[in-house]
C-alpha cells in the first residue's frame, strides 16, 4: 500500500493515463484536440483545475463533512476553473475562443472530480499533489498526441506550422467530430496492440 | 466584489440548509452498507460503469448485483474497502472468486460444425451454440477476454479454468458469457439457489434432497482438497457426519455408473470427509453474512430445525432454536440408536452448527411452555415449525395397550434417555426374551436391532407384506438378518393376547397373500381367510408409522387456530418448495410437513424454508421459480445406457463383525480409509448435465 | 438560434447540433451506459427530465441574479451549485413521497451533477440568448438528442458483440469508431436548419 | 444538530470564500479582458480593413444603440481625415451565425473592405469565406447602399464553390450591414466629425 510519491506521480503517466486507461473525462478529449496547441492548452488547464483542487480538497479533508461532501468538492473545483477562465481570457484570449465551451466545462469532467474524491479526500497533501499532477500531464499528453495526429492529418500542420507543404489536401475529416471519435478509437486500439 | 461575497454567502447557505432540511424530513431508511460502499467509490457520478451513478451502484453491490470492483474510477483499495463493508468477518469470509459451472468443455458432443466464428457471444446466437447439451460452455473464451486480472485461461478440456489466485471476483466473466457459465454469488445467493430445470446438475445432484453439488466434493477428494470438500457439502448440508451414517442415498440410485457398473459410493466419500473433519479436531469456519437484525424462532431441534437454523444464520438473521428434548438433535438423536449415530458425533455436528451463533432453548415444548402467540410477542420475524413426526400410529386391534406392548418412538427415545441422560438412569427400559416388531420400515429395524444389543433372545419383525416392499434401507434389513433376527412376512395382526395380570403373551395373525398392485404400486396384501396364527410373545413394538404431534394446536389460544392441517395431520403448505404454512409467518419442513421420511430430506426442506423465511422477513416474493426442480429429473440427463464404462468394484463398507457389534452399542458401520475413498472417487465419472468423463476413450 | 422557431430548435437540438455527436458532451455516460439497451433507454428518459429541470432553473438563476447583479462570470459555480443541490433535493423529495417515480427515475438523477451534457446544455441556451420558453424546449431538444444517439448506439453495440472484433479493438476501442460512424451519419443532418 | 449546523457553515464559508476570491481576480482581469477582446475577435479584421490608417482604430471607437442592439464603429483615418467607418453584422450561415466586419468609407457609401470574424462554418468549404482572401476582395468598391447578392441570384459576388449558403449569408450580411448604415448616417456623421476636431 506504501506507495512512493513518485509512483503516485508515474502511474498517470502510463499506468492510469486518463483517457486510454481510465476512460473519462472524454468530451473535452474529443471536442478540442482539432489542433495540438488546443490540446495542450486544455491539457494545461486541467491539470492546473486538478491539482489546485487536489491541494485543497487534500488540506481541507478532515473539515468537510461527508453528507456534503460533494457540494463541497465542486465549489472548490468550480472556482479553479473560474479563475482558469478568467485568466485565460486575460492573457490568452486567442486559446480562450477555440476551447470555449469547454472551459466551464472542466467543473464536470469526470477525473477532476473522481481524484477528489477517491484519491485527495483520502490522502495527504503530497501524494495529493503527486496524484494531481501525474494524472494531469498524463491527461495533457493524450490531449497533445490526439491534437496532434488530427492536427497534421486533418490541417496538415503540426503546432501550426506546415508539414506536407501547399500541394497537400487535408483530410479534413479528422478534425470534425466523427474523425474525433475514429481516432481516439484507433489510438486506443494501437495501446492495446502494444500492451499484449 | 461584496455583490459577489453576498451571493455566493447567500447561494451556499440556501443550498447547505436546503440539504440539510430534506435529508432530514425526507429521510428513508436505506441499508447503511449503501452510504457505507458509496463513500468508497469516486463519487464521480461517471457512469463509466454502466450503472447510473454512484448510488445506483453503491445499491447494486449491497444487492449483490454488482461485484466490489464496479467503481472503474476507484483504485484497488477501494474495491478492497467496499468488500470489507460486504463481506463478514473477514477471517471467516470466502473470497468472492469466479465459478466455473461448466466442466464439459471438449468432452461434450458436438451438434454443429461451425466455421470462423471466434466468439461465444456470437455462437450463442446460432441456435444456443455447437454442443449437444443446451447449457453447456462453448469453450470461445469470451470470459477470458474479459478478464482483465489474467486470471481465466481455456484449458486443456476446452473450458474456462480460473486462476484463484489472481481472480478478484469483478464479475466481468460472468457478464460476458452468454449462457451464464461463469458465476460470480455471494455465500448468500448460493445458499439460496434451487435446483432447476435449466442448471448444469448431475443425476446424483438432481436426486439428492439437499441438493447437494455431488460431483464437485467427489472432485475435491480425488484432488485431496477434503476441506473444500467439506464446504462443498456444508453449502447444502450442515449435518454431513449424521448423513453420511444413515442416509439412504437415494443419489445412488441414479449414478450413471449404476447403469453399467455398481454406483459410486457416495456416501460414503460423504461419510469419510465430515470424519476427516471431525477427526481433525477442529470445525472448519463458515462464513456467515452480516446481521440482518431480523430473529426467527425455529420450533424442534430435529434435522429440519437444525438445517433451517443453520441456513438462516448463514443469511445473517438471529434464530432461535425451541426443543422440547434435553439435547439437539430430535429423532437422529433420540430415534436413532447409538450403534448407527453415536452421540459423539451428533454432539460434535450440533456444537459446529450453535457455534455459528445460534441460540438453544432446550426442555420447552410448544403448547406446553409457549405459544406461537408468545413468540410473535416477542419480537421473531417468523417461525419455523419442525416439530418432526413423534406420534406412532396405532394398530387398531384389541389389546394392543397391554402391558409389555410399546410403541417405536415410545421405546427407542426411552432407551435413548436412558442411555444418554443422566436424569433418566432409573428408568431401564422393558427387555422381553421373545420379542415381536410390527413393522417394515427403518424404526422397526431400529427397534429390533437395539433390542437384540439389549440381550433380548428371540427377536422377529411381523410384516404384512414381502421383503421386497420393506421401506426400511436395504443396508439395515440386511444388517438385521447378520444380527439373527427373524422375519415373518405377509402377516396382519389382528389381536394381541393378555394374561390375567394384563401382560401380553401371544399375537394373533392372518396370513395374506399378495393382490393387485395399489395406489403406490406396491402389490396389495389380501388376507387368506381362516389363516389365524398365534405367535407366542413377552413383548411388543408396533412401528407401522408415525404422523407429527399436533397436541399444541388444541392447548394454545388464538394464532394456532388458523394453522390448516392435512388429514395426517402434518401441516399443510401449498408449495412443498416455498413450505409456507396458512399462516404467512409460519414455515415448515421435514416430517411435519410430510410425515415421515428420510433425515436428507428434512435437511433438503430446512434449507427450502430457510429460503422462504429469509425473502419473506426482507419482504421479497417467495413463490420458487417456475423452473425449481425439486428433486425430479431434468429428462436429457436420465440415460437408458452409458457407453465407455470399464466395470470396477465398488468399495465396500468395513462393517465391525457381527459377534462383536451385536454385544454393544459402538458403531457398526466404519468409515472407508484414505486410499480406498481416493480409489471410489476415481470412479466417478464427474457426470454434468449430458456428458460425463468416460473410462475408455 | 435566437430569433428561430420552436420547431426549429427541436430539429436543430435533435439532429443537426446532437450534443452526444456534434457537441462532445456527455461521453462517459454516452459510452458507459450504452453496453445494454435497457440501461440506455432508462438513461435516455431520465437526462430528459433533468435536463427539462435543469435548464429552467439555471435560466432563472442567470436572469434573476447573475444578470442584474453583474455577476456573469459566476455563472459556472453558481449553476453547477444549484443543480448539484436542487438533484439531490428532488432526489431525496421523491425517495419519500413518490417512491415509484424514483424506482423510475430515481436513480438516474445524480448523473445530472457530473454529466457534462447538463451543464454543457445549460451554458449553451444561455450563450444562444433564448428565451424562458424557448430555452425549455432547446433543452427539452438536446436531452431528446442524447436519447436519440444514445439508443441508436447502444442497438449498434448490441450486435457488435456478433461480429468478429480484432481483440486490441474490442469494446472501448470499436465503441469509439462506431460511435465516429453514427456521428458521420448525423453530419447529413448540417444545414437543415 | 451540531451535524448540520456544521454542514451549512462550511458549505456557506467555503462559498462565500470562493466569491471573494473570483470577484476579487474579476475586478484585476475585466479591463484586460476586454481589451483581449477587440483585439482577438475584431482586431484582426478590423486592422486588415483599415489598412493604412494613421491612427488606432480600436481605440477611436465609439458606440451608437439602435433600438435593443449596440453596435461599436471603429474609425480609420486616412489622409489625416476621419472618413472611414468599420463595424459588424450578422448573418446566417450553413451552421450558424456568420460575423461580418465591414467597412465603409462615409464619403463615397462604397465599401472598403470586408472581413469575417467569427464563424462555425465546414472547414475547406464555407470556411473559405474567411480563409480565401479572393472572395472577401470581391466586395471592396461595391456601394453600400444597394442590395449584394450572388452571380446566381442576378448579383456580382462569384459564390466560394460548394459553400453556396455561407457566400450567400455573407452577402444578407453585407447587405444588412448596408441598411443599418443607412438607418444610422445622420448620427455616425456626427459622431465621426468629433475625431476630426
């Protein structure tokens, strides 16, 4: 049971990555990743959402009392994601436009919540702090490597620059909807293949 | 920014209060295991599990629907922790491991050749699968997909084998396999089960009254694992050391060896692994759900009572067991004579079965110290009525109260008195030199087997018809003819003879001859007029039958009336499966409810009862599945002939010699040695529903 | 949206902007409760209900209070608040009083608090600037959508379990490129209205 | 009772804390937001209208309300004279709104120039609109004041292939544009006459 703060840490890297292995937390996954900056911003955002909440719902553990528990958790999570918000649209508006809707939306993904709950309301601070990080970069690395693939796919860019120079003609499916679904898909079907 | 202050002040405190108010005016009561497994999961309200939201599923594990695992977000120690709250004990909790019911695999016929198809899901959709038997696993390891643990592989026979080791129990084979193969149930679901038309069940299982799984502890001894064989048995039959001596395995009769070859010994496999038990010193633990704070008062301490009792503590509920006997045990105790059952081994069966936290009321009887009245009054949920069957039926011919003249149950529970208790030392029972048993069943054997232990001289049974239709076992007729006791067959008493003093001295007979069969298929005795015979006698026995003792119903005021019985006075239930009484909360079984019959079959029924009580105190529909076998034969699984048989002798039964054993009461019959029960469950034939392991290729 | 038809909203909510397939909310229930019709049809009937329930009273906060007092930028914390709150009081309400309604419907209800579909729908009534009225039915429309994809998926996944599925892309993973498929299919539905 | 006393308590302190804490970062981020919002969502289109302008249109901006909507104008001067107007209209696309910035020089009612600013159209067809700098180019020199329309509806604007309904919306938009301007002449005249002083 002992475990490591580095093993809470590693284990959302590869082990629990959210969403192949943890299969939550899917609608910001397949609604932004159309490009890999997106990806990483909403990535980003999570993570930050995740780990304040991770910190707080780990400081304040013993306070708050179970029946209202829930309640609790999402204040504390709805006000990370409204300072998210906020901020971005100060300093990053650009970012703000395209992740939009998802943003608020970041109060109901499954995994900040699920961490809150099963993992910090649990645990203490460091561990917490570990978990929160480890589940986030995990969260945004899936988001960049999904952005990615539908990105120079879908656009024929990677980060916005250029891969297959003008003559290519984008497979424009890939960064609508149903290409979201496809792809997720298949990317998962390619883990599994590697793991047996 | 005070605007913003104010409204969240505002908005958290309606919300808070709000909350607050409603649980506490709207408050149901809910099982606290809920809130209890609900605090477990992530509370992520996700639905990645398939159920719609945490409480749903938190509902769905305390339901038993749902294994501890369901929550996909938790992590292991939550699933751990949410078993915790589910399980009981958790040194005496089976872990909940996945259950292969289908060992068929390769060895069953096939019916279809199919190509290319890869999955069972698929395979079961095309008309039930490839197999001869309907039920039977399709061996495409669909369960092994699924199973995320690693823990299922198909084996070498073409079925799924579990790796107990690495199976958490998550139940994910069982959802996959479309012909409900893989089996995931509580200890309290399995307790609960009956057999039914559409189960993967052998012969021997089919026909056993406790519906014991025969082929699986047969399995357990031939692997050497004689402590699971143990638990296999007691999922079905708390009292295997008093069975495994006087059950007349009626499963026998139907071992598909038998057809061939001699049929396995059961048993007396059953016999060897509750003496390992015993022998070891120790009781195995039995698991015994979380308490329910429901209390059932369980009336008679006999085979059924002992049997329901032992099933619904298993379940979790508080009983009570009333008996009107000094000890447990009812008729096996005091009905069955020492040589057959020692009280030994019944006290050590009884103490295992109170250990699991069962209350013993001995020396009161219902009607004569308390009334079901008293017991409602007192809070029990339900009763169960196992007052057995202790009133013999009597001759009807003149001069049968003389003295000398008993009954069976009279004289075999005075002799067991004062065998056994200390208080009934003075009582010596009446031994005559020329003694006569009317009678062809088990308690007129008993009688005349423990009168020629007492020294009695000249020992006869009287029977009206032939050898052939004796009731009794065919082991204990046999037993009686070694021990020298004489048999006067198609003879129907008709007066009994006194001397002046009002002792008996003679039976007047007539000889009959044997008619048209009857109702019950046996042929019908005619008397041959004019045939009157005396037999010159000391003593008698009358053991022509017993019905259960009713006298409670006249003595006790008000509930007791609605009670229907049968015009043989047992107590009628409509459903001889659900064995509710007229009177909702009253249940019974054994020999109250059927008169006399076998001690599996009283064991069988407490069980039945158990089942019926524990759905009716949780306010569940106890009417048995229209599928419910009880005890007749699922059809396909009946053969005419067996092919692939290489006869074998079946073991015998060591048995002390007949001169040693007529001069004492110590055990007759003797348990089989290690080897010889390895060698006798080698001869099974590990039969399912149609296929079987054969000898020969 | 705003100046559309009622009948419009219906269409639009249903097909042409499917939350499930168009918008990307609601995918853990979309893929979790989808494995077996009877679960997906229960779900479908209770997102209809709480998102009826649930769209009328976040309307009302936001007109009534975050409006006037120029609090917008709350909107997120104080809608997911009250809904969290006013589920697990219906909730708690019907347990006692309408107990058949809740065996019903019951257990459905604190999906609302986490399921992005709600709060997702919610937010996107009040971008559109709608009306009381017409918000209703926009909501009303987006639940009866996530009933539509979701049924029509969870049939799909039923006669999946026939086919031969290469083992890496069984369940989650065939799931998904179905569920990219039936997406494709609502595409036809852009420009309706 | 002390249960639930406790529960409303920290459910009401932790609220009332978490409104503290967002108005206080809303009242330090509102000015930067909005001003992140005229350069991100208007800014390039209005920069590419009013190309060449001496001086910053998003700050010379003022507002005019007609009737329930408000609409911001954007001022570009050219040739040290305040004579060029840019602001948004709306029209209805393939999937939703359609927003067009356009300009209009006051003096001659012709427009200057176009530039859509937010759409949700499909990617390599209706979005073209956007991308394709030859369609937006047709627009420039047409008077505002006459209905636009596409070649197969009798007008001069060649509809982006494929995308008939989003060249479409953004001709009702331009032509919106055009009767909004008209309606509102006499008070942007005014209006844009004070940054000439």
């Amino acid at each position: 049971m002992a475990k490591t703060i580095t093993q809470e840490f590693t284990k959302g890297l590869w082990k629990e990555i959210p969403p192949f292995r943890l299969v939550l937390g899917l609608c910001p996954v397949l609604g932004v990743t159309t490009t890999m900056e997106n990806g990483i911003g909403m990535g980003l955002a999570t993570t930050f959402v995740l780990l304040c909440s991770n910190i707080l719902v780990s400081s304040l553990r013993n306070i708050i009392p179970p029946k209202v528990r829930i309640a609790c958790f999402i204040i504390i999570i709805a006000t990370f994601v409204i300072v998210v918000e906020l901020v971005m649209q100060a300093y990053a508006y650009r970012l703000f436009l395209k992740l939009g809707l998802f943003i608020p939306l970041i109060v109901v993904n499954c995994i900040v919540l699920g961490r809150a709950e099963a993992f910090a309301s649990k645990n203490g601070l460091l561990p917490s702090m570990a978990d929160g990080l480890g589940i986030g970069i995990g969260f945004t690395l899936s988001l960049a490597s999904l952005g990615a693939i539908r990105e120079v796919l879908g656009t024929g860019t990677f980060y916005g620059a250029s891969v297959f120079g003008p003559s290519f003609q984008p497979f424009t499916f890939m960064i609508q909807a149903p290409g979201a679904f496809v792809c997720l898909g298949l990317m998962l079907c390619i883990m599994n293949l590697f793991e047996n | 920014m005070l605007t913003a202050l104010l409204f969240m002040l505002g908005l958290g405190a309606t919300c808070g209060l709000m909350l607050s108010v409603a649980s506490k005016v709207f408050y149901v009561y809910e099982d606290p295991r809920i809130a209890e497994v609900e605090s477990f999961m992530a509370a992520a309200n996700c639905a990645g599990c398939g159920y719609t939201g945490c409480s749903a599923a938190a509902v769905a594990v305390v339901a038993g629907e749902a294994p501890p695992s369901v929550c996909v977000v938790a992590d292991a120690e939550a699933a751990a922790n949410i078993a915790a709250v589910m399980g009981v004990d958790p040194g005496t909790a089976e872990p909940l491991l996945s259950y292969n019911t289908c060992t068929g695999g390769d060895r069953a016929a096939d019916k279809y050749y199919y190509m290319g198809i890869n999955s069972c899901q698929a395979l079961a959709t095309l008309y039930g699968g490839k197999h001869e038997c309907p039920v039977g696993c399709l061996g495409l390891g669909d369960c092994v997909r699924a199973c995320v643990f690693d823990a299922l592989k198909i084996g070498p026979h073409g079925y799924p084998v579990v790796d107990e080791m690495k199976c958490v129990g998550c139940g994910a084979c069982e959802k996959v396999c479309p012909k409900d193969i893989m089996e995931i149930k509580t200890m309290s679901q399995k307790l609960l089960h009956l057999n039914q038309y559409d189960d993967r069940i052998a012969p021997c299982q089919q026909t056993c009254p406790a519906e014991i799984d025969i082929p699986r502890y047969i399995c357990q001894i031939k692997n050497g694992d004689y402590e699971g064989a143990v638990n296999t048995i007691r999922e079905r039959n708390p009292l295997m050391l008093s069975c495994g001596r006087v059950c007349p395995h009626p499963c026998e009769d139907k071992c598909r060896r038998g057809i061939e070859d001699e049929a396995v010994s059961i048993n007396q496999l059953k016999r060897f692994v509750a003496d390992y038990e015993m022998n070891s010193g120790r009781h195995l633990p039995v698991s015994v759900a979380p308490s329910t704070g429901k209390k059932v008062a369980v009336i008679g301490g006999g085979p059924a009572g002992l049997s329901c009792a032992f099933f619904l503590r298993r379940l979790g509920h508080d009983v009570t067991i009333f008996d009107a006997m000094p000890k447990l045990g009812g008729m096996i105790r005091y009905g069955i004579p020492e040589y057959r059952l020692p009280k030994e081994v019944l006290a050590w069966e009884t103490d295992g079965i109170l250990n699991i936290g069962i209350e013993h009321k001995p020396n009161v009887m219902l009607g004569r110290d308390f009334d079901i009245g008293s017991l409602v009054a007192s809070g029990y949920d339900a009763v169960f009525l196992g007052i057995g069957a202790w009133k013999d039926y009597t001759l009807g011919v003149e001069g049968e109260n003389l003295g000398g003249c008993y009954t069976g149950i009279i004289f075999l529970t005075n002799f067991a008195l004062w065998q056994q208790e200390d208080g009934a030392r003075d009582r010596q029972p009446f031994v005559g030199n020329k003694c006569v048993v009317i009678g062809g069943g088990n308690t007129a054997i008993d009688c005349v087997r423990t009168l020629i232990r007492l020294g009695a001289e000249e020992v006869s049974i009287v029977y009206r018809r032939t050898r052939k239709e004796m009731p009794a076992n065919e082991v204990e007729i046999v037993a009686a003819e070694h021990e020298g006791v004489k048999f006067t067959f198609l003879a129907a008493p008709t007066r009994v003879i006194g001397d002046e003093e009002g002792n008996v001295t003679g039976l007047e007979y007539l000889k009959m001859e044997l008619g048209e069969p009857d109702a019950s298929g046996r042929r019908r005795p005619v008397p041959i007029e004019g045939s009157e015979t005396i037999m010159e006698i000391d003593m008698l026995i009358t053991a022509i039958g017993q019905g259960p003792d009713v006298f409670f119903k006249d003595e006790s005021k008000r509930l007791d009336k609605d009670l229907n019985l049968t015009r043989w006075d047992t107590i009628d239930c409509e459903d001889p499966v659900a064995l509710q009484s007229s009177i909702p909360y009253i249940f019974t079984g054994g020999d109250s409810a059927t008169g006399a019959d076998l001690v599996v079959s009283a064991i069988g029924a407490g069980r039945r009862a158990a089942r019926s009580i524990h759905l009716y105190i949780t306010g569940e529909e106890i009417t048995p599945p229209d599928k419910t076998l009880f005890t007749n034969n699922i059809p396909v699984s009946i053969f005419d002939s067996v092919e692939g048989i290489e006869k074998s002798a079946r073991t015998k039964m060591p048995e002390l010699p007949v001169e040693d054993r007529i001069k004492s009461f110590v055990e007759a019959d003797l348990v089989i040695s290690e080897e010889e029960a390895l060698y006798e469950s080698d001869r099974c034939l590990q039969c399912c529903l149609t296929c079987y392991n054969k000898d020969v290729a | 949206m705003s100046e559309m038809g009622y009948f419009s909203i219906i269409i639009s909510t249903i097909f042409v902007n499917n939350i499930l397939l168009a918008k990307f909310l609601g995918q853990c229930p979309f893929l979790g409760t989808s494995k077996k019709m009877e679960t997906a049809v229960g779900m479908a009937m209770a997102v209809i209900f709480v998102l009826v329930l649930a769209g009328s009273i976040t309307w009302v906060i936001y007109h009534l209070f975050l409006v006037p007092f120029d609090l917008v930028y709350l909107r997120t914390i104080a809608f997911i608040l009250v809904i969290a709150s006013l589920v697990q009081f219906v909730e708690l309400f019907l347990k006692k009083s309408i107990p058949a309604l809740y065996a019903g419907l019951g257990i459905f209800l604190p999906l609302i608090t986490t399921n992005c579909a709600v709060l997702g729908a919610c937010v996107i009534n009040i971008d559109e600037e709608l009306g009381f009225m017409k918000s209703l039915v926009s909501s009303f429309g987006f639940a009866v959508g996530f009933g539509v994809a979701l049924i029509l998926f969870a049939g799909v996944r039923e006669r999946i379990t026939l086919a031969r599925v290469p083992k890496p892309l069984q369940d989650t993973s065939i799931g998904l490129v179905t569920a990219g498929i039936i997406a494709l299919a609502f595409f036809s539905f852009k420009g309706m209205v | 009772m002390r249960e639930l006393i406790k529960m409303v308590v920290v459910l009401t302190v932790l609220a009332a804390f978490s409104g503290g804490l967002l108005a206080g970062l809303r009242n330090g981020t509102a000015a930067q937001i909005e001003k992140q919002q005229l350069e991100f969502v208007k800014g390039p289109a209005i920069k590419k209208i009013l190309d060449g302008a001496s001086n910053d249109p998003i700050s010379d901006r003022f507002k005019i309300l007609d009737g329930d909507v408000e609409t911001s104008f954007f001022v570009g001067k050219f040739d040290g004279k305040a004579n060029t107007v840019a602001f948004e209209s709306f029209g209805k696309g393939y999937s939703g709104d359609i927003g067009l910035m356009v300009g209009v020089n006051i003096v001659t009612d012709k427009i200057v120039g176009i530039e859509v600013t937010t759409h949700s159209e499909t990617p390599g067809l209706g979005a073209m609109a956007k991308d394709d700098p030859g369609f937006a180019a047709q627009f420039k020199g047409f008077s505002i004041t006459e209905p636009i329309k596409v070649t197969n509806e009798g007008g001069q604007v060649n509809a982006i292939s494929g995308a008939t309904i989003t060249s479409r919306a953004v001709c009702a938009a331009a032509t919106d544009a055009g009767n909004m301007y008209q309606k509102l002449k006499p008070q942007l005249t005014e209006k844009i006459e004070e940054f000439n002083k």
